[in-house]
C-alpha cells in the first residue's frame, strides 16, 4: 500500500511531470517506417532505365569503320578542294625600311622568299611576276623634331585573275604570343565602358603593371598589355595602275564592319577628365593612328575605342602566335587583273619580339580562307579508319573468331589459370 501511495504521489507531483518533459525534449523523433522512405517507383529514381548495349562483333564494327572512312574521305576532299579555289597573295614587309630602295629610285624586286602566290589558275606567278618595293622616309612635323622618322613601304604586285567579289585584307603576325595568360588578362573592361575606375583600381587590378603611367602619376587609359602593344601600322587601299581609259584606278576597300557584330557592346565613348589619364606607354610620342606625339591627351583628342573598330579587333585575342587580323574588305567589287601598289605605313616594330609582319590579300569559301588543314584532317581520319578496317578483315580472316566464344574467358582456360 506505502508503495503504491507513493507511485501516486510521484505521478501527482507537478515538478516531476516537468521533468519528464523535458527529458522527452531531447529525445529524438521517431523516424517514418522504412517503406515510406524509398525512393518512387519509377524507372529513373528506380534505376531501371532501357537501356542499349551494342555487341562488338565484325559484322558491325567493319562496316562501321568503312563507312566512316568513305564520309570523311567525301567530306575532307569536298573541303579540301574549296581550300584551294580561294586566291591568296601574302607579302612580308617587315625588313622593307632596310632592304628596299629610297624613293626616287626603281622599285627593286623583293626576295621571293617574303611574299607567295596562291591562285587557282596562275601557280608560276611566283617566278613570272615578281612583287617589288620601295620604301620613303618621312621626318617628323613640326615640334616633334626629337620623334623618329616615319617610314611609308609601297608594295607593287600583280593580280593575274579576278579575285572576288569578296576580297579581304589582312595583316599576319608571327611569333607574337597573345595567348600568354597574364598578357590576356591585362585588360579592364570597367576601364572601356567608361565606369569610374580610380589608378590605384587599374594598378592592383588586371592592368599591372601598365595601370599608373610611371612618370605623371595619372591613370593610363586604355590600360594594360594588350591596348598598350596595339598593332599601328596602316594600310591604303590598293591602286589599279594599269587602268583601262585612266592612269590609275583606286579599288576601295571599307575599314568598317571588319569585328563580330557583339564587340560593340564592350566599348563606350569616354568622358574621363583629360587632366587625369595619359595614354599607354608606346602610344606616347609615336606617330601613326595610335599615336600620340606629345605624350598626353588633349581636349577633344582623347582616344575613343567605341569608334576604333582596328582597336577592338587587336583586343580579340589570338588563340596561336601565327595569326591573322582583318583590316580591311570589299564584299561587293572584283579586283580585276592588273598591276597594283599598296601604300603601307611601317611603325610597327616586330624585331623586339623576333616576329615577322606581313599583309594578305584573300578571298574566301564556305569554309572560310585558305586553309587546308582542315581538309586533310578529314582525309586523315577517313585514312586511319580505313587502315583499321583492313587490318581487323585480315585478322578475322585469317584467325577468325566465334561470337560468343567461352572459352576464352579466364575460368575456362587453364593457362591463364596456372599463370
């Protein structure tokens, strides 16, 4: 009776129910039976998805292989051949201020080994019309007499077929890395849409080291490598010289619409106080279109990227240390066949990097310019399958193999048992 007096008791007392409360508190909840935590049954959560597992037999694999083969071999010729109806001339220029004679003398032929002609029906062209060159030095202007000299190159070439329409003038350097990481992210694109961006900003940022000018103090803008390194050498349109009823004929070529139509959308006009930018280090007293001579911006004169479609195409990247950049084009007008000279104005200087720098005159296909990598790439994957499927057909003829063959499984052949 005490006993159960005292049960009562306990289980009357307030304090005590309290207690076991909150030792249920603590506890934890009591998880949902096993059925109700299984996945759906479907055959995604369920993972019983059809699926297809194809035998490897030489009934399938051999016409896989050949059939391979014959539609790479149609399609690399097909790109192969349309490689070779594009019409190229390329000329390097790069020692023309040392090689060529000063103006006023004959034009000298150039070596045959700096230019090459690539055209469809004329392949002796590079013995039977050499190109020439001439070279004109030009003293800088007035109050700029401890600038150097400009240096203007004429090429003279001959055209022996109609190139276009749709003709493309492009300058090629070699040995220039582009793609070298810290020169690719030595760039502001805050910079370039005109966002305000303080020198201490551009200099701990991508634009190091080339962020704050080392003389003045102030801001470089366009900051960084790849605007401060920007290809300044210009070229004129080509000059028909032969022309029909006059001495000469100019064949225009647009300098516009040469970038992806999105580069726009990187570039503003800028309205950063002149007093407080320069421009980038070699663009400081150089002449050509990115130059300028006396070392700093005027008012009115500040460089604007929006409307400088060359700038932005240099600001692409290029992918390889050969490389090719358009500058101009003519997608409506043939160039006829004739004699023909190109005005080009040398700044550009490629022996600091040991690079080459030449100009191209080309047409183009549907696959794009003359390139025929592209197609013997195809030809050579066509030519790897075909020689795997003769060398597998002689394999299955001459030691053949049953399908489904069980004894070569490790089980069942003693040898490898024992090995």
């Amino acid at each position: 009776m005490l006993d159960l007096r005292l049960g009562k008791h306990e289980a009357d007392d307030p304090t005590k129910q309290e207690e076991e409360d909150d030792s249920m508190k603590g506890q934890k909840v009591k998880k949902k039976p096993y059925a109700l935590q299984k996945p759906a049954n479907t055959a995604l959560r369920q993972q019983r998805l059809k699926a297809w597992h194809p035998i490897l037999t030489h009934s399938t694999v051999l016409p896989l292989l050949f059939g391979i083969g014959v539609f790479f071999a149609v399609l690399g010729a097909v790109m192969y051949w349309s490689a070779t109806q594009v019409n190229e001339l390329t000329i390097e220029y790069s020692s023309c201020r040392d090689e060529a004679p000063r103006s006023g003398v004959a034009p000298a032929d150039v070596p045959a080994k700096y230019y090459n002609y690539r055209f469809r029906h004329n392949h002796d062209m590079q013995q039977r019309s050499p190109v020439q060159w001439e070279v004109e030095e030009i003293p800088p202007g007035p109050g700029h007499e401890n600038n150097p000299p400009r240096f203007q190159c004429t090429l003279y070439f001959m055209i022996p077929e109609q190139m276009g329409p749709g003709v493309f003038l492009y300058y090629e350097l070699t040995n220039f890395y582009q793609n070298h990481r810290r020169y690719m992210k030595s760039m502001d694109y805050l910079q370039l849409l005109d966002k305000p961006r303080t020198v201490d900003q551009l200099q701990k940022d991508q634009c190091k080291p080339l962020g704050r000018d080392p003389n003045s103090g102030l801001a470089v803008y366009p900051c960084g490598l790849i605007a401060n390194s920007v290809f300044n050498d210009t070229f004129a349109s080509p000059v028909l010289l032969d022309a029909e009823n006059a001495p000469f004929r100019n064949y225009s070529m647009s300098e516009k619409n040469i970038i992806w139509s999105e580069e726009y959308r990187h570039y503003k006009t800028p309205t950063y106080n002149v007093s407080e930018i320069v421009p980038p280090p070699f663009w400081q007293g150089a002449e050509g279109p990115f130059g300028y001579p006396s070392g700093r911006y005027e008012e009115g004169k500040v460089f604007d990227p929006s409307k400088n479609e060359h700038f932005q195409v240099w600001m692409r990247t290029a992918a390889f240390p050969y490389f090719r950049k358009l500058y101009r084009r003519n997608d409506t007008d043939p160039m006829t066949p004739g004699r023909y000279s190109l005005v080009v104005e040398d700044n550009y200087p490629v022996n600091m990097f040991k690079g080459t720098k030449s100009v191209v005159l080309s047409t183009s296909s549907w696959i794009g310019g003359r390139s025929l990598v592209i197609g013997a790439s195809h030809i050579s994957v066509a030519a790897l399958c075909f020689l795997l499927g003769i060398v597998l057909s002689g394999m299955q003829l001459v030691r053949p193999r049953r399908v489904g063959d069980t004894s070569y499984l490790s089980w069942n052949n003693p040898r490898k048992q024992r090995t």
